[in-house]
C-alpha cells in the first residue's frame, strides 16, 4: 500500500492592533515556510497565487471551466468587506474589486463578461436562476 501525503497547510494568524499577520506553510508537524505581512499586502499573495494558477491552466490546453464542469468542492467562498467596479486597463475591459478589509483585489473582464456577470448577478438577487 502506497504512502498517503498530507496536503501543504496554511497557518494564518492576525494581529488586528497592528494590522499584520503570519502566513505559515506546514506539513504535517513541520513549518517549511513563514513570512510576516501588512495585512494590505495579503492582496499580493492572493492575486500572485491566482494569476499562476490561470496561466497554468490555461498553458495546459484544457477547456475554460463552467457551472456544469467545475468541481464545486474546489469553491472556496469568503465574503468581501466591500465591492467596487470600473473601468479596466482598455475600452474592452473592465474591473471589479473586491475589498477585504485594508486589501483589494481587483479582476479584470472583458466587457462580454461583465455583461454576462451583471445579468447573472440580477437573474440570481432576483430568484430567476441560480447561474455560477
């Protein structure tokens, strides 16, 4: 029978009178990794974690995932502090942001998917559907 791995781990601690936290990565018992940071700065970690894992998949040659071929068990969910839309980097994009406590995040769409964005958000406030 084949050894089983643990999963990496993340350990975050927060100080709310400083405003910093404490990223730690571990396996099992042992912490292979830990860094200090403003908790501003987190949006650094995050953005550059989810902008690696895009351009991996889309590297890889797979199709773009949708409602009816994602896992779900890989949603991870978490509610924003605030939101916030506005003009993207060109006339054929724009952004939302999303803001989480003193950090941000912001997401660029192309203006077709702002558009399908929108009408999803307004079919699913107003029970119509239940788009992902």
């Amino acid at each position: 029978m084949a050894k089983q791995e643990r999963p990496h781990e993340f350990q975050i601690s927060t100080n709310s009178e400083t405003l910093k936290m404490t990223v730690s990565i571990n396996k099992g018992k042992r912490k292979l990794a830990q860094v200090e940071m403003r908790t501003r700065e987190a949006n650094r970690i995050a953005g550059g974690i989810l902008a690696a894992a895009e351009q991996c998949y889309k590297d890889s040659g797979l199709p773009p995932p949708t409602s009816e071929n994602f896992q779900k068990h890989n949603l991870i969910v978490i509610g924003p502090s605030g939101t916030g839309v506005g003009p993207g980097q060109t006339e054929s994009t724009k952004f939302v942001v999303l803001y989480f406590g003193d950090t941000a995040l912001g997401i660029e769409l192309s203006n077709a998917l702002a558009r399908k964005l929108g009408r999803d958000l307004l079919a699913v406030t107003e029970n119509q559907t239940r788009p992902h």
